[in-house]
C-alpha cells in the first residue's frame, strides 16, 4: 500500500525475556537478586492518591534534588528519566546531528545504540574490540558525530579506566561524548568528576541494576548545565511529564538509604568475585568483570546448547547469536542461593 512507503520502519531492540512461571532462576537481564530500599516500599505504601490529580512536578523533583545532593553536583547539571533508555533515546536525539560523520561505538555493546540509530536516522560506525574484548582508544581519535561507550561495558563487563575516557573527551571537543555508567556502582571509578572540566561529556546512570528498581523505570544524566539544558529543552519539546509522581517519591527513598544500597552492591559483588572462582575452576573463560554479570564461554561446550540446558531447568541467562558473540553467555549475578543451583547444574554438565 502507498502508505507504507513513508513509515518509519526500525528493527526494535530485543530485552531479555520476563518469564511468566515461577521458579525459574532469572540471570539473563542484569536485575537486581535484593529487593529496593525498604524505604522504597514504605513510600509506595503511605503514597496518597490525591496527588494523582495532578501532573507530577515537570522538573522532576524531589529526585532531582536528591540526586544532586547525593552526588555533589549542582540540579542544573542532572536529568532524569524513564531508565536509562529513555535518557539515552533523548541524548541520542539531542546531541548526535551530524549530518555525515558517525557515531562511533564498540561493535560489541549495548545492543540498543545501533536501533537508536536507525530510528533517528544518525549515522554510526562500530569500532572493533580487541581479540581480549577491550577498547582500543585509538578507534575513537578520528573525526566524527559522537562517542558512545558503555563502562563498564556490557555485555563483557570489561572496565576502562577514566584515563581513556579522558583522553577520547581531549580528542573530541567538537562533539558530545557519552559514558553510559549503568553498571559503575560494581566496583568501577565514575566519569562523573570530568563533568566540570569537559562540557561535552554526559555521563548516563539507572537505578535498574544497583539500585533494585528496574521496574521502576529511573534513568539519570550528568552533564555540564549547557549540555543538560539541552537535553531538557527536547524532553520539553517531546513530552514534559515523563516522570510519574510515584516514581519520583520512591526513587528519592532509594536514594536516602546509602546505607542499604552499599550493602546490596557488596553483596553483588562478593557473589560476582566467587562466581568468577567457580566457573573458572570449570573451566570458563571470560573477561575479568567489575560489573553485575559475567560474560562467559567455555572451549568444550557449545553456548547455545548450553543456554537451552540451563534453560530447560528452569535458569535463564542471555546468549546472542551474534558475530564474535555467539559463543558466550552472559550471566547476571544472581544470590548466593541462585549461583549455587547454577554452579550445581554445570558441573553436572561439564562432567556429562
Ligand atoms: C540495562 C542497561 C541500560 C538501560 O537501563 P534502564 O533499565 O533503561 O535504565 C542502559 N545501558 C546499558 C549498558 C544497560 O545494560
């Protein structure tokens, strides 16, 4: 049909499957094992519908505030929205306009940034990992749209230090350079220092993985105030109420209790360091993760008939059939108890 012809047509980003059953061991979308803040639950509980009547504050406070509070840096340099993906979709829109130069981002990466892309019609080019699966910083000192970089970066989990991410923001001060930091909280060193000093950088946050909220939706930005001015004035022009109220109010509790959200995250990573112990006692080799999962493969068996054992019993990780790829598994960590079945489960298999 003629319409057709002017529909914007995209591949969509494919997420890891939610299971419908119970029972099953979910380590396949990077979420939090522990529940979110009991301050979170508190504020949902006591939430009073009234407020509902009204549009929630189109700044998006009190989670702004916190947020800025929390983190030492002023309101003017925070944005927040719908996780991480909606920041990510709105920076992707605000920042990348190159009209001929790509945006350059690891060919192995988020696997959102190249349906981003499509969508908004920018031009991008993957620069390859090394064989070890790292970035190799000399990919990002030519000309170009944009950088995007996970970091750590998923699904590998490998981290960069922040002397690279320095010295690609030096090498490109004619464009905006993106850090997606969903992962930092597990034991990486942030980019968020480098805000004052590179008005170009936007460093992405979520409070889906160490925080224990994807369901939530909370995605956040730092940046300098010229950069998430910006940012706003096309979330301004899209849709000014992306935050609910009720989001907002948990989220500032998630925030509140620094207390609570260490320990899960030492706990994360605790878990994350002895899973590594176990599955190379295995056998497994992957890269050396400082993020909430483990990229795994294994030269004697094959990932994807693995990924459909494990799967048949009921614990779910995440295989691509993808280039370079196809032969790893990425596991979320998941508790003690979970990565215990799971241990269980491979050296059987391993043994078989
Ligand atoms: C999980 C993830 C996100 C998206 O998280 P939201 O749930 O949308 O906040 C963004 N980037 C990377 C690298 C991720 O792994």
């Amino acid at each position: 049909m003629g319409w057709e012809a002017n529909v914007r047509t995209v591949t969509p980003y494919v997420a890891g499957e939610q299971p419908k059953e119970q029972g099953v061991i979910k380590l396949n979308t990077n979420e939090s094992p522990y529940p979110p803040a009991p301050g979170v639950a508190r504020a949902l509980r006591e939430y009073d519908a009234d407020i509902l009547r009204k549009y929630p504050d189109a700044e998006t406070e009190p989670l702004l505030s916190e947020l800025a509070a929390y983190y030492g840096v002023e309101k003017e340099q925070v944005f927040v929205g719908v996780g991480s993906d909606d920041v990510l979709a709105m920076a992707f829109l605000t920042f990348f306009n190159h009209p001929t130069l790509p945006v350059l981002f690891p060919d192995i990466t988020y696997s959102f940034y190249d349906v981003w892309a499509e969508l908004f019609r920018i031009p991008y080019e993957v620069q390859m990992l090394d064989g070890q699966f790292r970035i190799k910083e000399e990919d990002y000192h030519k000309p170009n749209g944009g950088v995007i970089i996970p970091n750590p970066n998923a699904p590998t989990g490998e981290l960069a230090p922040m002397q690279m991410f320095e010295n690609i923001l030096r090498a490109n001060p004619d464009v905006v350079c993106i850090v997606d930091e969903a992962y930092i909280d597990f034991g990486g060193e942030s980019c968020l220092k480098l805000i004052d000093r590179y008005e170009n950088l936007l460093v992405v946050r979520t409070f889906s993985k160490s925080r224990a909220l994807a369901g939530m939706r909370i995605g956040y930005a730092f940046g300098s105030k010229k950069l998430i001015r910006c940012l706003q004035d096309v979330k301004y022009s899209f849709n000014s109420y992306t935050m609910n109220s009720i989001t907002l109010a948990a989220g500032v509790e998630a925030v509140r209790d620094d207390a609570y959200f260490k320990e899960i995250t030492k706990k994360v990573i605790t878990t994350r360091e002895r899973s590594k112990r176990e599955l190379a006692a295995l056998g497994f080799s992957f890269p050396d993760s400082k993020s909430n999962f483990i990229f795994a493969t294994h030269e004697k068996y094959d990932a994807k008939e693995l990924f459909e054992a494990l799967r048949a019993h009921n614990i779910y990780v995440r295989h691509w059939d993808k280039p370079r790829i196809g032969n790893y598994l990425r596991i979320s960590i998941g508790t003690d108890e979970e990565m215990d079945t799971l241990f269980a489960f491979l050296k059987e298999y391993c043994r078989a």
